[in-house]
C-alpha cells in the first residue's frame, strides 16, 4: 500500500492477533532492511500499545518484540525453528541478493512470511525489484499458499497529496502541470501542493535556489525555536539537560526541526546536495545573526557558533554509542563551548558529546533515497537545474512526494517536472517462481 494507507496498523492488529492465539512472542520475528527502518518500526509498535491501551499479558509483551535489520537477523544466533512468524516492513527497500541471503535463511521452516511495503516507491539501491516482482507473480499466478493484500485508501496525507501520487503513478503529468500557468506559481493554500518554476534564464536561478532556501530557515527556525536556540547557548547542558524543564525546551527544537525538510535528488553540481546544503549552512548563520528574540541580543553580539541548531544526519551505523545510519541530530553549542547532538534514542531523547557521533552529514537537504522511512510535515522538493539528468523519474519523485504529511512544494522545470512523470526506472528482472 501506499503512504498512510495503514500498512503499519494492519502490521501491529496481525501480531495483537497472533498472540491472543496463543503465539509467543518468542515465536515471532519482526525484520527492516535498514537501521533506521527497523527503529522506526520499534517505536511505531510501542507507540500502537499505548494507543489502543492494549490490557491482556500477551499484549503488554508486545513492547519485548525487537526489531532487527535483515542484515543483523542474518548474522544472529537466532534458532529459526522455533519461529512462527517473520514480518518484514519496507521490503521495496530489499535488493535480490539480500532476500536470497533471507530465503537460504528460513526455507524449509513453514514459517508464515508477511513482506510489507510500497511497491511505487524507489527499488532497492542494489539490483533487483523484488516487492514488486513477487507481487506481480502473486497476482498472475494466484498460487494457494500466498495472497496479496493491496490497501487503497490513504488516512494520513492531505487528500491533494494522496491525488498527486495517483497522478505519478498514471504518469499524469498536464493534469499536475495544468494546475498552474507556465509563467504563475500554483498555490493552494486548502490543498497545501505548490509549484515554484525555476527561471528560464540560468543565470537567475542560482539566486532562486537561495532565496528559496533563505525563506525556508526562515520558517524552520521561528522566533521561538531562535529563543530555544539561544537559551542553550547560554546555559550549561552538561548540568542542565536532565532538569525537565530543558528536557522540554529539547523535545521542542526536536520536534521543530523534524517537521521541515528540503529534498533532492543528485548530490554534486550547481543545485546538488552538497551545494544546497552550504547555501542553507550559510543562511542559518546569516538568520541567526541578524534576528532577535523578545528582550534579548543578538546572536551576533555572542562567541560564533558555526554549528549551533545544524540538523544532520548519522551516515555511519556505530556501536559505541549505538547509532543507525540515518538517525537525525541536532548539533548545539553551550555556554561551555562544548558541543552536544540531540538525537533519539530507544531510551527517548539524549543528548551526547558531539564527539562521539564519528561520521555525519548537514541535513537541510538530504536525498530522497536517505528520506525513505521518514516522515515530515513539510517538505520542499529542489528537482535538478539540468534538463537532461538521468535521475528525475516516476519512482524517486513519487517516493519525495510520498514523505510529506501536509504540504508539498515542487520547485523545478517543466521540463524535469514532466520528466518525473513519464520516466520510469524499469529493471530487468523476472518473475519469482511462487510454489
């Protein structure tokens, strides 16, 4: 199914089942192909016993269900005979030699296998297309020992957005693009769907990229995220951060922070990744220069802080601390000068020396492949400048969309936006044999 269509839900009400049948959860593996999907399915599990305020014993074990990543159930000591039912979530996100590596694994078992995914979005990285070639094979061969469950009715995005990924997916580009005249933005604001179109002239859109980027530090970082910001800077968090009181102000520059985001899709060149992201580093000290807070200095009366409010992502899965590639921090700076990254963890919110999360990445801007899992209320999308890039497509551009809750700002040429909807990236694979 595709984004909010409740794929998670039906997930956690098949597992609630199993165990009110007398399964243990002993019996039952949950699987994600990254770290970051797997912490995400964790939490979303907890979150599912809370709310529908689960009573029996066998419900409350549910939060005892760990989530592991293919690759790390792979190399466990688990004994796979005494499992019942595995359930691997994100499974579009599975390569063909990963699900080989998984099938040698548990073959031969009768285990009940459920793979949970969105066969619209990107493929695997690696080759292979395996979600959508299993279904596919489901649903021409109908073989008795499998079914396929496609859900069809979206619950959390905006209904402008759920019509927008129908369009992607029926390669409707004119209905999209006709929304809006080729010389003026669309912007709906009941809908929460916008199209920026880039200048013609090259030499202006540079300054659109900027100015587009400065807009969004702008309403990222409101005056009360700068007033947070600034009461760390002048506080020591080594001895404040367990007061509940900071505790607070942490959850709210957490949140703040994970509700925006700006995706693309190539990293290098002029309106790349890397370069986007410098432009954003560069405004956010410009915001935090500049602007004040009720009743307070400027920043730019205060020790520079390069990094102080940096979004940025882990792109290096560690084990001391334990951190996933992918996980999202905020860097800040104290009135110590120390650096600390605000980041969660299962245990909730931490704090940690900066130091010791070894290898990260500026997040502003992150691709749309790192974007896959995650969920933002906003979100910008920065298409390529170049008309012939080889990666705008039906798939990355239905997955960048498909991450937003809310609203969706598309920025782009016509001619890349009309590329989003007519190319699609077919790979050469076969049906699965289904016995």
């Amino acid at each position: 199914g595709g984004p909010g269509t409740g794929k998670t839900t039906v997930l956690f009400s098949i597992i609630r089942a199993l165990l009110l049948c007398g399964q243990q959860i002993e019996h039952i593996a949950l699987l994600a192909p990254t770290g970051k999907a797997a912490k995400r399915m964790q939490s979303v599990v907890v979150q599912h016993v809370d709310h529908v305020n689960a009573s029996s014993p066998a419900e409350q074990r549910l939060k005892e269900l760990q989530v592991y990543t293919v690759h790390s159930f792979l190399r466990s000591k688990i004994a796979i005979s005494a499992l019942r039912t595995i359930i691997i979530d994100e499974s579009s996100m599975l390569d063909t030699s990963l699900f080989y590596k998984l099938y040698l694994r548990i073959r031969g078992q009768g285990l009940n296998t459920i793979f949970c995914g969105d066969t619209a979005q990107l493929a695997a990285v690696e080759a292979g297309a395996f979600l959508q070639d299993i279904g596919n094979t489901i649903s021409h061969q109908q073989p008795a020992n499998c079914q396929l469950v496609a859900l069809q009715q979206g619950f959390r995005s905006s209904n402008q957005i759920v019509q927008v990924l129908q369009q992607i997916k029926k390669a409707q580009s004119k209905a999209f693009l006709g929304l809006a005249g080729a010389d003026q933005p669309l912007q709906d604001h009941r809908s929460r769907i916008e199209i920026q179109f880039y200048p013609t002239d090259t030499s202006r859109q540079r300054i659109f990229l900027q100015n587009r980027i400065r807009n969004w530090i702008t309403k990222v970082y409101d005056q009360d995220t700068l007033e947070i910001l600034r009461l760390f800077r002048h506080t020591d968090l080594h001895t404040n951060h367990m007061d509940a009181e900071w505790q607070a102000q942490m959850a709210n520059l957490y949140a703040q922070l994970g509700k925006y985001r700006i995706l693309a899709l190539a990293w290098d060149g002029p309106g790349g990744i890397r370069d986007l992201n410098q432009i954003a580093h560069e405004a956010l000290q410009a915001h935090l220069l500049t602007q004040t807070t009720p009743g307070t200095a400027k920043f730019a009366s205060e020790q520079p802080a390069t990094r102080h409010g940096l979004p940025v992502l882990v792109n290096r899965n560690q084990r001391d601390p334990v951190l996933m590639n992918g996980d999202s921090a905020v860097l800040l700076m104290d009135a110590s000068g120390s650096h600390w990254a605000l980041l969660e963890s299962e245990a909730g919110l931490q704090l940690m020396p900066a130091h010791q999360m070894r290898s990260f990445e500026t997040a502003f801007v992150q691709s749309v492949h790192k974007s896959q899992g995650s969920e933002y209320d906003h979100i910008e999308i920065l298409l390529p400048l170049r008309s012939d890039h080889p990666l705008p497509g039906r798939e990355i551009f239905y997955t960048a969309v498909s991450r937003a809750r809310s609203s969706v700002v598309v920025c782009g040429s016509q001619t890349v936006i009309h590329t989003c909807f007519q190319r699609s990236a077919q790979r050469q694979t076969g049906p699965l044999p289904v016995t």
